[in-house]
C-alpha cells in the first residue's frame, strides 16, 4: 500500500502545476464534464441506426497503460458509455448502469484505430441489455467484448 501511495505521489513542479489548473463548474446538459471530456475526446460516430451504432476512436496517450496499451479501465468506459448511447433517449437523463460484464480479448497500442460498435439486445420494461464491441478497425483483431445492462429510471418505453 505504502508503495502505491508513493507512486501516487506528486513532486513539487507537478503540484505546483496542477494548482495553477482551472476547472470550471460542469454545466449539466450544456457541455461535458472534464470525465467525459478526457475519456471521450475523440470518439467519432459512423453509423447510426435503431438499436445500432457504429463508432471510430484513435487511442490516446492520456488513455494508455505503463506498457503502452490502452487501459483496461478506459475500455470498460468506453463499454458503459457506448452501450449506454444506445438507449439513450434525447431530453432524459442518462439511464442507470445496472451491470457490465467485459471479456479482454487483445491488446490496443497508442495510435491504433478501434471500431466500437453497440447493439440492443433487448428490452423488458425499463430494462435495457446491450452488447458491445471494440475491435482493432485495421487487423479486425477483437480487443474486448461487453455485455451491459442498464435501467431507465423514468419507466419510458424505447
């Protein structure tokens, strides 16, 4: 524990720097918030259509492991938030995240191109299954595979 508290630790020039930073106040339902911003930034949607979306990401450095490789916690981010866009209805909070179960299939190195794509598995009242999959868009290599499930906390019928 002691071990990782001191990895943690910031130097004098990086506190000092980051106490130079400025974080506004998020503007709910007028911008991103700094998470979605840094986990996010990037992401382009290709293909929408009912129950399906298609989207291209370029890894970052900001999203990489010590070894180089895209995190695992950024996949699983981009897991909730793409299976989440999916049922998202527009002019309603986000629904809820109930469940996600992810297989890490492969490795994603800094620069390379992902598809993400989400497909609705299905519905029962106000509860959502999806599925959703990262693959490396130039070798098709399947780099993750998640299952999420989500509840709409206003009862609407998608």
């Amino acid at each position: 524990m002691e071990e990782a508290k001191e990895f943690l630790q910031l130097n004098k020039e990086e506190a000092e720097s980051v106490s130079r930073l400025t974080i506004h106040p998020h503007r709910l339902g007028f911008q991103c918030s700094f998470y979605e911003d840094f986990a996010l930034r990037g992401i382009r949607v290709d293909s929408v259509q009912p129950g399906f979306v298609s989207c291209t990401f370029r890894v970052p450095p900001r999203l990489t492991d010590k070894s180089g490789n895209l995190a695992t916690g950024a996949v699983a981010n981009l897991v909730d938030e793409v299976g989440g866009a999916i049922v998202h209805v527009e002019g309603l909070t986000m629904n809820v995240s109930v469940d996600m179960s992810i297989s890490f299939l492969g490795t994603a190195k800094l620069n390379d191109e992902l598809q993400i794509t989400s497909k609705v598995l299905g519905r029962r009242g106000s509860y959502s299954g999806t599925i959703v999959l990262v693959r490396n868009k130039v070798t098709g290599e399947l780099i993750a595979e998640g299952r999420h499930s989500l509840f709409d906390k206003h009862g609407s019928k998608l």
